[in-house]
C-alpha cells in the first residue's frame, strides 16, 4: 500500500537532470532477452554462412596435425612451436564468426539505453543480501515479471531444442558414417539452424520485455513535485539568491550603461521621463545602436553624465518612448525607427558643424508622432 501511494505521489517525468543521475549510477534500462537473441540470431547466421569454409579448414588443420613424419614425432622442441602454430590457424579460421558475434553482443546494448560505464554501480551494496528486502522484490511486480520471463524462456527454448532433437536426430547419428569434411561442414548447419531457432521465441521475448523495461525504468525514476521544485532550487538557487543576483546583474548593466553616456552621439529624452543614448559609427555599425536608456532616476543621470561630458540632448519624447520600450541596451534601431534617428543625427551634426563655423543653427526636425504606437 505505501509502494502504491508513492507511485501516485510520482507523477511527474523525470527531468533531464534526474535521467543523468541515473545513468551515472549505472542504472539504465537493459534486456537480457535482447542481448541474448541478437548474440543467438547473429551466431546462428554467420555460422551458416562461414561455418562450411571454417570446417573445412579445421578438418584439414586435424588432418595436418595427426600426419607426422617419425623424425618430428620424436622431436620434444617441435611439440610447442607446432600447438602454438596450429591455434592460431583454428583461432583465425573462426575469428569472423566469433568477431560477428562479439560485435552483436555489443551492439545490442545500444538499442536500448546505449553504454554505459558506471563505477558507482560496481561499488558494493551489501543491501541486497538483506534477505527481507530480497524477499520483497521477489513478490513485487517486477519480481514476478522476471520469475514470468524466466518460466516462458525455459518453456520456449526447451521446446525449440525437443523439436529440433526429435526432426534432426537421423541427421546427427549418420554423422559418424560421413568422412570428416562433410561431417563438419553438416554439424555446423545443425548447430546453425538450432541456434537461430532458438533466436526465434528469445526475440519474441524481447519484442514484449523491451517496452516493459523502458516503462519500468521511467516508472522508477518519476518524481513528485517537491522533489522537481527541490531540483530547481538546488540547480538555480534559492528565490533570495535569484533576487540577489539579478540585483547585482541590473547594478553592473548600469554602471557599464553609464560608462557608455560620454561616448553617445545624442540623448532622446521625453523629456524627463525617459532617456536613451545612440551613438552611431559608420565604419563598425550598420545602424546607429542605444547605448544606455532608462527611466525616472536613471533617466536624470543620463542626462547629468551626458551634460558634463557636452554630449547633445534632444527631446522627441515619442521617438524616446519608441527607443525606450522596444530596442534593449546594446541593439541596433530597427528599420522602422531609421528615418526619425537619422533626422535627429543630420541636425546634431550639423548643429556641430555650425557651432564650429558660427553659421546659423538648423531647424530643429519634427518627429512623427505616430512613430510611438509602431510596433517593432
């Protein structure tokens, strides 16, 4: 009953951070009865197709060995060098059907949770010798899947092998009247065909234990909701930690911000309420970019900082509230803003340009009103 109410309190998915702590503990979701049908499907076939040439060469590798001359029968130096000579032949004439066969062993694993080397899990955990707990995952549901599996693998493998002994028993007592070549080569399809008949129920094994294994595991690893919300503290932090650090956050934007102001070209004020510096530079920019903007306070020391360093101030205040609301610090002005920016940059250079030669000011440029109600 508690087990029950503690699947009902994890109704949530793992989250990522969860499903990385399980495969670093080693616990990732696995089949037995897909490694072991692969291993068999794949044997069974490369024994089929190779086992007939590797046969042959093993029957010619005996015939070799028991064919000796009476002077190297007698020669105890010979015996080591002629062994050693005659595995590696046997080794290489059978190294494809074992190389095809490793390769399946490992190959099935990715098929279902990928590799995974884990050195937690090799520690030891002397909990699982508690016999109460080993008789409780005996009668839990995984247990009795497992004891199910075993049962059904025994019945179906036992039954593959009584077909096979019952069909091919002439087969396998004429091999001892056949000559050596062709009772190798007829043993190795025997053995072939027994071992990709028992492939067969092992895979319909598999076809079932592999979604059940997948569900299990994410069964497993399902978390409540205090345990995803106590996730998210540890990951990102206390609220007050988060508040703290986007307090210090906003402060150096501000203080890099205001750094910004005696570079600027011009100041776009509301005139009071809002403030925001463009400065633009033909070589480096596209567009001319904000700089520094803000409001109330901040707003004020722009336009303090840009009056001690004679930086230009205009006011447009509905150019400044379309700058303000919809372009952040550092950003170039989007197109629709070009025209009224490059109003305001021609007057203030050329009111530079006439304060430099003593000729008349220029007309201040008119801003659209309607510029502000864009959106952009």
């Amino acid at each position: 009953m508690a087990e029950s109410n503690n699947d009902q309190e994890r109704s949530e998915q793992p989250t990522a951070k969860r499903l990385e702590e399980a495969r670093k503990e080693g616990r990732v979701p696995r089949s037995t009865e897909l490694g072991t049908a692969a291993v068999l499907l794949v044997a069974g076939g490369a024994l089929r197709m190779l086992g007939a040439a590797a046969g042959t060469t093993l029957a010619g590798m005996m015939r070799s060995a028991l064919t000796l001359h009476t002077d190297q029968s007698l020669d105890p130096q010979l015996a080591l060098p002629t062994a050693a000579a005659d595995a590696l032949h046997a080794f290489i004439a059978c190294a494809p059907i074992f190389g095809l066969t490793v390769v399946a062993a490992l190959a099935a694993p990715l098929a279902l949770g990928g590799w995974n080397l884990s050195f937690e899990a090799l520690a030891a955990d002397f909990t699982r010798l508690d016999p109460i707990e080993g008789f409780k995952r005996l009668l839990s549901v995984r247990g009795a899947v497992e004891l199910g599996k075993a049962f059904a693998k025994f019945v179906l493998v036992a039954g593959v092998a009584v077909l096979v002994l019952r069909d091919e028993t002439g087969k396998f007592l004429s091999l001892g009247g056949e000559p050596l070549t062709a009772a190798i080569v007829q043993a190795a399809d025997l053995v072939a065909d027994a071992l990709l008949l028992m492939a067969a129920p092992l895979g319909l094994i598999a076809a079932i234990d592999v979604p059940w294994q997948l569900f299990q595991h994410h069964k497993r690893l399902r978390m409540s909701r205090q345990e995803i919300r106590e996730e998210m503290k540890e990951s990102e932090g206390s609220p007050e930690n988060r508040m703290r650090v986007r307090r210090v956050q906003r402060e150096l934007l501000k203080r890099r911000m205001m750094h910004e102001v005696p570079q600027a070209d011009v100041i776009v004020t509301n005139p009071t309420h809002v403030a925001v510096a463009l400065r633009y530079e033909e070589s480096r920019m596209r567009a001319p970019r904000v700089v520094a903007k803000g409001a109330d306070l901040i707003a004020a020391r722009i336009r303090e900082i840009a009056a001690e360093h004679s930086v230009p101030v205009f006011e447009a205040p509905p150019l400044a509230r379309a700058l303000y609301h919809n372009v952040d610090i550092g950003a170039e002005i989007p197109a629709a803003l070009y025209v009224a920016v490059a109003q305001v940059l021609t007057y203030i250079y050329r009111l530079r340009s006439a304060r430099v030669s003593g000729g008349l000011p220029p007309d201040p440029p008119v801003i659209d009103p309607s510029i502000e109600s864009t959106r952009h």
